[in-house]
C-alpha cells in the first residue's frame, strides 16, 4: 500500500509463491493510495483505491405530523444516507417548562417524575437499508397515559455502522380520544398531567376537588362521583 502522500511506501511480507499457499494481507487505508503487486523486482498488478467516509444518515419531517381518522398519530418523512439507513425512532419527550395548577409552582423536564416512560415510536422503514426514499408511519398512542400532552418529537436515523442522524425538533400535542362530557375530558386531562410528573399531584387533587365540588351540576351517575 502507498498511502497518498507518502514518499516511502510500506512493504509487506513477500513469500516463493511456488512453494507455500496463497497468503493474505490486510492493511487499513485511511486516506486514498494504491496497492501494487511485484514478482521479481517486475510490477505484475496494480490497483487504486479512494477512501471516502461514511457520513452520518439524514432523516427529517416531511410536513407536519398529522392525524387519521381513527385518532391515530401520522408521520411522513425523508430518509438519505450513502449506504442505506437500517433503523429508524422518534424520540418523544415532555417540553422544558409545564406550569401546573398551582401558579407558584412550576415543573421543568429536569425536576419531573413521570409515572409512565414515554411512548416508544418505533419508524417504518420503506425498504431495508434505504438510501434515498420517503417513509410514513402511523401509530395509534391514545391509549397511553401521556394522551392529549404537548410534548417534543424528534426523529432518529440509524446506518450499518451505527452513526445516527437526528432531525429538528418540533411540537406538536400528542393525539387523544375525544370525549363528549366536559367532565370525562377534565379528568382525562388532569391524569395525563399526573402520568408526566408526579410532582403535580397537589395541583391535580386541587382541580379534581374543583371538577367534583358541584356533582349535581354535571355528573348524571353518582357512583362516578363517588368513586
């Protein structure tokens, strides 16, 4: 091998070919060089070879994210990297700064504690090892706790050799089931607050005692209320 930009070049073992096996060498080439092959102070083959990295993949939203009929979360996106992307997520994450019902307090990311992990979202691939294409995913997150939260999506793109591309984040409120009675929604509402930070559950006791002060002003079944 003759490393590009190198004056000397590096010599490997040489051996009688009539009288031993073929043998191997492997040398690592970190920039571009030529491999040459010599019999007898004779150059018999030669060979050339261009080293060029292996970027990082791209993923990024195309579009903004949107929601089925059914509720379910839309997500359509570009995918580019040199020798194929294998694997693709989003990443869900709750915003830097919630307030919460007690106006003198506030959480943040850094201080919360979810009682649920957020949801997984894993990403369809439109083939394996995708070098330039559009995918789309669509998954149906109602039912989990973190339902109807605003939160931040990020999308990730992983290639063979395990470089991994990121998108720009964006927010957006994470589809929920719609409910008719105002009360079912506030209750749903106030568990999702519950189900990112446990640290609100003084602000949610304070809104379940307001939602539940006037049963006869709203609640039909009393064995709701009671329970």
């Amino acid at each position: 091998p003759v490393p590009a930009g190198t004056a000397k070049a590096t010599t490997v073992a040489s051996a009688d070919v009539a009288t031993v096996a073929p043998l191997e060498h492997q040398v690592k080439l970190t920039q571009g060089g030529s491999v040459v092959v010599r019999k007898g102070g004779r150059d018999v083959s030669a060979w050339r070879f261009a080293v060029e990295p292996d970027r990082a993949p791209a993923i990024a939203l195309v579009g903004e994210p949107g929601v089925t009929a059914s509720g379910a979360l839309h997500l359509t996106y570009s995918l580019d990297d040199d020798y194929g992307v294998v694997a693709a997520r989003g990443e869900i994450a709750p915003l830097t700064d919630t307030p919460t019902a007690d106006t003198s307090t506030e959480t943040s990311a850094a201080t919360a504690r979810p009682l649920y992990e957020a949801p997984e979202l894993p990403l369809s691939l439109p083939q394996l090892r995708a070098r330039k294409a559009t995918g789309e995913t669509t998954r149906d997150l109602t039912a989990h706790p973190w339902a109807g939260a605003r939160v931040r999506l990020t999308l990730a793109a992983t290639d063979e050799a395990g470089q991994e591309g990121r998108s720009a984040p964006v927010e957006l409120t994470l589809p929920s089931r719609h409910f008719a009675n105002p009360i079912a929604a506030a209750l749903v509402e106030q568990r999702g607050r519950l189900a990112q930070d446990a640290n609100a559950a003084v602000g949610v006791a304070d809104a379940l005692d307001a939602l539940t002060m006037l049963p006869d002003k709203g609640m039909d079944n009393f064995g709701a209320y009671l329970a």
